[in-house]
C-alpha cells in the first residue's frame, strides 16, 4: 500500500506541472479544420513554443476554445483561419487576436492511430 502511495503522489508531480506549462491533450469538435483535422481527433498541444505562421494552435475567444491555423502575424496579433474556410469561425469573423489568447501548438493528433 505503501509503495502504491508512493507512485500517486510522484505521477502527480511530475503529470500535474506537465499537463499545465508543457503540454495538454484536446479533442477536435467540429469541422472547420477539415480535412487537416476531422472531429473526434485527439491532439496533444504544447505550451512553451512562439506560434509561426502556419501552425495549427489552439485558443480561446469568449470562453470558448478552437483549433485554427495562423495565417498571419502582425504586431503580436494573430490571424487565424480555418481549413475549411466555408465552415470557420475564425479572424475574417472576429478579427485578430492577441498571443495571450493562444493556449498552444498542436505538436501531434495522438488519435485515430490511422492518421497519427
């Protein structure tokens, strides 16, 4: 039971740090990043890198988080679009934004396999 203890509370600090400064995991819902990513995909996003022109990141606008590709940079503001520029909500609708409202870069879809 000990040793049990021992692995929770060492998995929590090394996963807990992880998961909020380096990395976390989200799932696509939607399709406006067709066909680069499908809904149900799951990505891991990674927070430590500057965002460049054309990578795909994840951010939030009014509390609700989405998954688009930079197009632009001017100014430490970002431009970010949808694949699937017919079915996107993304900056040609609520213009730019600031790098503070980005949470990561997609650094893999870890799910389906068959895509990974």
């Amino acid at each position: 039971m000990k040793e049990v203890l021992k692995l929770i509370i060492v998995v929590l600090l090394i996963v807990i740090p992880v998961r909020v400064y380096v990395a976390s995991p989200y799932i696509v819902a939607g399709i406006s990043m067709n066909p680069t990513l499908e809904n149900g995909d799951y990505l891991i996003v990674e927070k430590l890198s500057t965002p460049k022109i054309n990578d795909v990141v994840v951010l939030t606008i009014n509390d609700t988080l989405l998954i688009k590709r930079i197009t632009s940079i001017e100014n430490e503001e970002y431009f970010v679009q949808g694949d699937n520029r017919g079915n996107s909500l993304d900056s040609r609708i609520f213009g730019t934004i600031p790098k503070e409202d980005i949470k990561g870069k997609v650094l893999l879809r870890a799910y389906p396999f068959k895509t990974f």
